[in-house]
C-alpha cells in the first residue's frame, strides 16, 4: 500500500506527517489515536490545513528500521526486542479499542528509538495488513547474516506471517518466546553432542533412538488435548447456564405482562409487577449479552492456542527429526566407500584385499578395511582434484568493469583534519558509535546525522533527520532528501564544513 508521507522539523521538533485524503477523520479511532499514551505508538496529533487532514507523527530521537540497519544488520538481541515491543503494543492498543491491523508496518514507518533501544510503530486507522508480508521479507534482507539465529528466526517470522494470516501479537510472542529459549536449547544440544561423541569414541555404533522417546512425546501431547477437552467442557456449561438463566429470566417477564392484562390488581400490586417484570427483563437481557460476548471470547482464545499448539507439535517434531539424523550419522557419514574400484587400487580392489590378507590374515581384513577404505577414498578425491586443475586453464575475461575511483571528504578549520574515505558505499556519519559507519564525536553532530549512497554508479548525501542539519552548498536539505554529489562539492555537518575532492 502506497503512503502519502513526509518528513518536516517544526522549531525543535521531527514529524513524519501523513495526508489522509479522503479518509474520514470524524471516526472515533483518530481521536482514540490522538489520546493514547501508549509506549510502543508514536505519539500524533491530527491537523487540518487548507481543507486536508494530515497526521503529524512525534519522531524526535528516532529512526526508521530501513535507516537503523542499513549498514549493520539487526543481530539476535536486537531482533528479540522487537519482537517483545511488537506484542506489547498489539496488546496495549486494545485499551484503546485500536486494532493491530491499523499498524502500518513498513521499513519506514517501524522507527527505533536512538535512546532507549525500543522500536516504535505508527498506526494508521484503517485495514493495513497487505504491508506485513513484504516487511516480513524485507526483515529477512536486515538481519545480520553472520548471526545464525536472527537469520532463523527473520525466516521463521516470514513463514508464519504467510501461513496464520495477520495476528500479529500472538505471531511475535511466539517469536519472542521461542528466542528467549534459544540460549537453553543451545546448551542441551552441546551436551548432546558430548554424549553422542563419547558413546562413539567408546562402540563405534550409534544406538537407535528408543520408542519410548516418541511414546513420551505423544503422552505429553495426549494428556494436554485432555486438560483442554475439560476446560471446554467447563466453559460450555458457564454458557448454557447463563443463556438458560436468560430464558427463564424472559419468560418470568413475560409472564408477568401477561397476569398484568388478565388480571385486575391494586396500586401496590401494580408497582411490585411492573418491578418484577423490568428487573427480570433486564437481567434476562444482560445474561443473554454476556454469554454472546464470553462465548466469541472462547472462540477467539481456541483459534490463538489452536495456532501455538501447532507451533509447539511442529517444533517438537523438528527436535526428534534432528536427534534422529545425528543418531543415523554415527552410522553412515564417516565410512564413504569409493564406488568406481577401476580407477584407483583401494580396498574395493581385490588385489587390496589379498594383500590385505596376506599381511595380517584372513581375520584382520573385517578389522581394517573401514579406515583403508576411507583413507583410499580420500586418495581418489585428492587425485581427481589435482587433474581438474591440470585439465581447466580458467577463463579469461574481457572487458572487466574497473572500480570506480572515489574521493574523501575533508574538514575545514578544525584543528586536526577529519578524513572520510567513500570508497565503501553506503556509509552512515553520526556521533552514536555502534550505529554508524564512521563516528564524528562532536556535541552538534546527531546520534545518526546523514549518509552517503551510490546509485547508478553516482554518490548522493541524504539527511537522517538530524537536529542541526545537513546542507550541500550552503543550501539545507529536508530529511530524507537526496542529492548528487561531486567533486568540488561543499557539504556541511552542523557546523563541520567539509570539501569533496
């Protein structure tokens, strides 16, 4: 879904602001959205200038994800934090009657606050759930990819998105759940790894895996599908007892219409029918509303723990899966026997087995001929490797494209000159070390201040929204606006002037 959003500084102030067009702002969300105080959405205000409707987002202090990780991947941590956030403000959001599908989840719009490292979302009233699948591919292009676990689970979070459609705060919780155990599977699979490795030094064999592992697994399961048939039962039975408790609680009403129209009665008797009759009505009523609402609520909760339930039996699943194949590995993967006996003399050669023989006799051969069949294989392997070098002369290229020489950026009236290379492109500048490419440490320079980019084969200077200001030959950018830079070039950092040359 296309945004109409851009950025704007008001005196000291960073705003993302968004046009409505032709939403209605008179629903009740946008003033719900103007009152929320929760942490996780930013704060908003909505403005009317010229006959249009704007909503001005509060972003002082922070940046979008698409600039947070552009250079630096998110790593594991970083990844269960936001994953942590995500859920905790679907849940707050509820307070304020706001749907978590009003979340307008982009690269540009999910923003990480420089200060506390928590992540900020932006919601927009309205149905915004076509967004989470390409931010959930996207996600995976921002992790880090030498961290093996942000990468697992950035795919893991896109798999699920595709497959349970878009409830969000049940998909990060588990998501957060499962990383939060990550560190203690870890440890168990460590020490499965030394069991496994000293009844391999000790046999030689690999065990099976016994049956009554999986028996477990399916007694576990079966005892839960059974604490859950009787919480069910439990809850069936609150519901039929208040919709009869609503029926009775009507007919008493209508009951007592009817004695009031057949009968004659005195003042008195008037006033105890007719509060007989609105106090059974009214309670006859409510009963029949509450069992509606608990009976969807029960619907609701069923479909969220029918989803983690099937979450919990498939990772189990993969666990016995694993443990299975590493079990078979002792097996198969260290005893490869070379399969073409022609080529090269070796234990499949029967030759090699009668002077095998004849060294040691006929009972060694059953004892050696693992390890001599593994050493010939690997003799045919490095033999087959070494002719393929002799046989391929490589491929000459033609025309290869020569790297495009850059220039550096060069303080101006600073007492020691502040060199920045642009060979390696993109490059973040700010003063926040650990979120930036290369570190100015002055006091006017924001945590992330702007970048350089190559596109096309060009380099452009965008502004990161910083406080005071990027500017390109005197003149001064607007957040997230890009120009083309050359040689001879004046850029300015605040009040660091620098040339590129």
């Amino acid at each position: 879904m296309n945004y109409n959003i851009r950025y704007e500084r008001d005196l000291s102030h960073n705003y993302i602001v968004m046009e409505l067009g032709d939403k209605d702002t008179a629903d009740y969300r946008y003033r719900m959205l103007e009152a929320q105080k929760t942490k996780g959405l930013m704060a908003c205000s909505l403005r009317r200038i010229n006959s249009d409707s704007f909503l001005y987002y509060e972003a002082d202090g922070l940046r979008s994800m698409a600039d947070r990780f552009a250079s630096r991947g998110m790593n594991a941590a970083q990844l269960m934090d936001f994953f942590a956030d995500l859920e905790k403000t679907c849940t707050d959001m509820a307070e304020y009657l706001l749907e978590e599908d009003s979340l307008v989840m982009t690269m540009d719009t999910v923003m990480f606050n420089l200060v506390d490292g928590h992540f900020r979302f932006l919601c927009l009233p309205g149905d915004n759930r076509e967004d989470i699948e390409t931010f959930a591919i996207e996600l995976t292009d921002k992790v880090d990819h030498n961290d093996e676990r942000a990468v697992n689970a950035a795919y893991e979070f896109c798999s699920l998105v595709e497959e349970n459609g878009y409830n969000l705060s049940v998909i990060a919780g588990m998501m957060r759940d499962k990383m939060s155990e990550t560190d203690t599977s870890k440890n168990a699979v460590v020490s499965d790894n030394k069991e496994y490795s000293q009844v391999f030094d000790n046999s030689m064999v690999s065990a099976p895996v016994h049956p009554d592992f999986y028996e477990d697994f399916e007694d576990d399961e079966e005892e839960k599908s059974k604490s859950k048939k009787s919480r069910k039962k439990d809850n069936d039975f609150d519901i039929k007892s208040y919709y009869i408790f609503s029926i009775l609680s009507i007919i008493i009403g209508i009951l007592g219409i009817a004695i009031r129209y057949c009968y004659h009665l005195t003042q008195r008797q008037n006033i105890i029918s007719l509060s007989v009759i609105a106090v059974t009505l009214i309670m006859g009523l409510a009963s029949l509303i509450y069992a509606n609402h608990k009976q969807k609520t029960l619907e609701m909760k069923e479909i969220d723990d029918n989803i983690k339930t099937e979450m919990s039996h498939v990772k189990k699943k993969k666990e016995i899966e694993k443990k299975r194949k590493k079990a078979k590995a002792f097996d198969d993967d260290d005893f490869d026997i070379d399969d073409d006996p022609g080529k090269t003399f070796g234990p499949s050669d029967p030759s090699f087995a009668r002077s095998d023989e004849k060294a040691f006799g006929s009972v060694a051969s059953p004892v050696l001929m693992p390890n001599l069949q593994m050493f010939a294989s690997r003799q045919s392997d490095t033999i087959k490797r070494s002719t393929m070098k002799q046989s391929d002369p490589g491929t000459t290229v033609l025309n290869r494209p020569r790297s495009k020489a850059r220039g550096r950026l060069y303080s101006r009236g600073l007492d020691s000159c502040i060199q920045i290379s642009t060979d390696k492109l993109p490059l973040t500048l700010g003063k926040m070390e650990g979120c930036v490419d290369f570190v100015i440490p002055e006091k006017t320079i924001s945590r992330m201040h702007a970048r350089l980019f190559e596109e096309n084969g060009d380099m452009y200077l965008v502004d990161l929204g910083s406080t005071n200001g990027t500017f390109h030959n005197g003149g001064r950018l607007q957040a997230k606006q890009a120009v083309k830079i050359v040689p001879g070039d004046e850029i300015r950092l605040s009040d660091i002037v620098f040339d590129y040359r």
